[in-house]
C-alpha cells in the first residue's frame, strides 16, 4: 500500500525479554523506492538475527540510525516519504549562523554574578547530584528477563548497577560488565580525604590506573584482517561462557545400532519428500525418541531455579541451528514436542530450520526451550561435548550414521560379526541435578527405543 504521508520506521519489539536491538545491515539506500512488506533492513539482538519489513511503499527519506549501532525498542530508524519524493538536503549553514551566540558573552561581566560564589561552597547544591542516584533506581524498577536472570545467577543487586540505557535502565551489558569489573570504588574515597587530605592525592590516581585497561586499541598484524563481533556472536559467545560457568558439564555416550531406523527410513523417505515435502533424516528419529524418553526422565527435561528443581509434563525440544557460513548458531524450539508423531515432528524441524537459515524467526521460537539436540554429525563427526544450553539440564549430541562392524547374534544364538550402521550419542548434563547413573539409563532407553522402532512409531 503506497503512502501519501511520512511514515517512521520503528525498532520494533521482538519479544518480551527484547529491550534493545543493533542495526546491522540497510537493504535499502536513502532515496530508493521501496515496496510494503518488503525487507528494508536486518537487525540483531541477543535472541536473533531478523530482516524488517517496510511498514509502507514508497521512497526511503532518511536514515536515522547508522549500521552497527544499538537502539532501544521504539525508536525511530528511518523516515519513508510518497513516491517521488526526495531525501531532504542537508543545510550546513545553520551551524555557522549560531557563530554570533559568544556575542552574549559580556554577560558574565556583571559583578554580582561572582558574589553568589560562596553559595556553591554549600553542600546543598552537591546532594542534588546525587540523587540521579535514586532517580536512576526508580528507573531500573523494570528490567528485561534476560538481565533478571543474569543478576540472579550471580546474586547481584540490579539497583546497585549504574544504568546507561533510557531513564537509567540497566542494559544486558552493563550487568555484564558491573560482574566481570565489580563494583566501583569510588564511595570509599571520598572519607579519606576527610581524615587525612595529604594521602587524598594518591588514591584518585590509582583509580583512574583502572579505566585505561578496557580501552586497550586492538591493532592486525602482518597477514591478519580484524572483524568486528556482531550482536549475534557476542551473546553466544556470553551464553556458552556463562554456562560453563554456572553448569557443572559432564559429557557420557552411548553407541546406537540403528539398523531398524535405517530400514524405516528408506521406506519413509520417498513418501515424505513427494506428498509432504520434507526429509525423514536419522535426526527426526533420533528427535521422536528423545521425546518419548524426556518424558520418563523429568530431571533431565527439567532445570534448577534458585534451589528448587523444575520438572515439567511437557517436552520444547531446542534444535541447533548453523547459519550461512558459519556466522552464528540459534536454537529454534519445537513447543510440545511430546504431541507430534514422525511426520509431525519431520514437518516442524524442517519449518524451523528454515525460517532459522532465512532470518525469519521471532525471539519467542527461540525461547522455552527444556531440552536440545545438536547434530554435527550431518558433517560426519562421530563424537562431541556440547555446550548446555541454560536454564536446561542437558543437551543430546547426534553423530554421524558409521557402518561398522559389530557383534550381534545369529539364529542359533552364537555371536558373529555383521555390518551394522552404527550412531554415537552424546549426553552432557549439568552434574549438579543429573547424576551419571540417571544419565546412563536415559541413554540406554533411548538407544532401546532407536534399536527397537516399529511401523507403529510412523
């Protein structure tokens, strides 16, 4: 629909946990046409990476905020005008009219401005000062989930962190940042110029020896090329650090015949792809019987919150995705997994692997996860020690399908060696709920379910 007025592009909201979002790409350039619906720009957040759409048709006016940069939901990113219409020209001779204000410098000439001087001696004036303080607590009474979580893992008081976001918010990444530096020093030094004046001097030069260090220039060498971390690989990079720093990981694995699933499969796969359009690949199977095992094994779909255990009736299976090139990984989550049959679960992988790969996803399909796979065996890989995906307990590594040869027994009952195809499983799991016996047996039903499956699991 084309517009007859200006139209302003929004950051909009991508989620209830989703405060702020980095530009990170124009498709479109200022004085293009561009189309109702069609994708004028891709931004990031700590969920995930997505392209907006034009909120109308016609010509894009002016870009208010430049690529890379990091704005709070709301504000204002671009001006689309009528078609036809041009992006307003630049007059650069305002600034130099505002050339005569120093000609109302001999203002301060006046004596009796001076005269008041003693009144800033008072005290008065420097408690107003901090009261933004307050102010700035006031402002952080709400904080997105993300930085609730973040506060209550490291027992942190959100009031006590200085806040750069809108009305003294407190942002994800100044929590991160009041954790990794600690808090600031500074209300120690204002008694000990109050006791001893002479040693007042040296103590502000120790503290500003501490800002200097984050500030540090990061400088390529010879045959290097530096690239800046987008929003997306700067929250993986929190996410995995902070679990290994909350979860105690500990990694067991089982070997899978997966014979009956390879003979299902090849009756299954022409029937998926012809009538249905998707792939009954070994990690729908995999997927299908991990679901069925979830919900015998409530500690595993569940996770520790504060010092309670969740455990749930339900299963909203987490599937790793790779994007193009290798530049970001997000979870999708397939919601109530335990309602879906093979074809169910094959249709809903598929669709959330796609939209992954297209950046259409929203932050809700990538929240409420309980329980995630990940699958680098596509890739041949036979073995791995994923990551925990917080809050949950644990993550199921799928490996490649290897044919091997194996020990099974014969008619007679005698042991003889056979080819088999053969998947390795992994399980790491936060040892602080899950201990490895209940681990094994997880494991160990699961690869009952696999080797066992019948016609009657389609």
């Amino acid at each position: 629909m084309a517009t007859d007025t200006a139209i302003d592009v929004v950051m909009p909201q991508m989620g209830v946990s989703v405060s702020e979002g980095t530009i990170t790409k124009w498709l479109k350039n200022e004085g293009e046409e561009v189309a109702a619906d069609e994708s004028l720009l891709e931004i990031s957040t700590d969920k995930v990476d997505t392209e907006v759409p034009s909120p109308g048709s016609g010509v894009l006016l002016q870009i208010l905020v430049p690529e890379g940069e990091t704005v709070d939901v709301g504000t204002k990113l671009a001006v689309i005008g009528p078609a036809g219409s041009a992006p307003p020209a630049p007059a650069p001779a305002e600034p130099e009219a505002e050339a005569p204000a120093p000609e109302t410098e001999p203002a301060p000439e006046p004596a009796p401005e001076p005269e008041p001087a003693p009144q800033a001696a008072a005290p008065a004036p420097t408690a107003a000062p901090a009261a933004p303080t307050d102010g700035a607590t006031d402002g952080k009474t709400f904080v997105s989930p993300v930085v609730a979580r973040i506060a209550a893992e490291h027992s942190v008081d959100v009031n006590a962190v200085p806040g750069t976001g809108r009305g003294g918010r407190v942002t994800k990444k100044d929590i991160l940042n009041f954790i990794e530096q600690g808090p600031p020093p500074a209300p120690a030094a204002p008694e000990a110029p109050a006791e001893t004046p002479a040693p007042a001097a040296p103590a502000p030069a120790e503290a500003p020896a501490r800002a200097p260090a984050p500030a540090a220039p990061v400088a390529a060498q010879q045959g290097e090329t530096l690239e800046p971390m987008n929003a997306m690989r700067k929250g993986i990079a929190e996410h995995m650090r902070r679990s290994l720093d909350t979860s105690a990981h500990v990694t067991s694995a089982i070997e899978v015949d997966m014979s009956q699933v390879v003979a299902i499969r090849s009756k299954l796969k022409n029937e998926y792809q012809s009538k249905f359009g998707v792939n009954p690949t070994y990690l729908i199977f995999v997927a299908r019987a991990a679901t069925e095992t979830l919900l015998e094994y409530p500690w595993i779909n569940g996770e520790i919150r504060g010092d309670q255990i969740v455990t749930r009736n339900y299963v909203n299976l987490g599937f790793a995705v790779e994007l193009a090139d290798g530049k970001g990984l997000i979870v999708p989550v397939v919601k109530n997994a335990e309602g879906l049959n093979l074809l169910g679960m094959a249709r809903a992988v598929t669709d959330v692997a796609e939209r992954a790969r297209n950046k259409q996803l929203l932050p809700d399909d990538v929240q409420g996860g309980t329980f995630t796979i990940t699958n680098p065996g596509g890739y041949g890989t036979f073995h791995g020690t994923p990551v925990i995906s917080q809050p949950q307990a644990a993550i199921l590594g799928t490996y490649a399908v290897v044919k091997r040869p194996w020990v099974v027994q014969d008619e007679l009952g005698e042991d003889v060696i056979a080819i088999r195809p053969i998947m390795n499983l992994t399980l790491t799991y936060d040892h602080r709920l899950v201990d490895g016996a209940l681990a094994g047996r997880f494991l160990r039903d699961l690869r009952e379910k696999l080797e066992a499956w019948g016609e009657d699991k389609y």
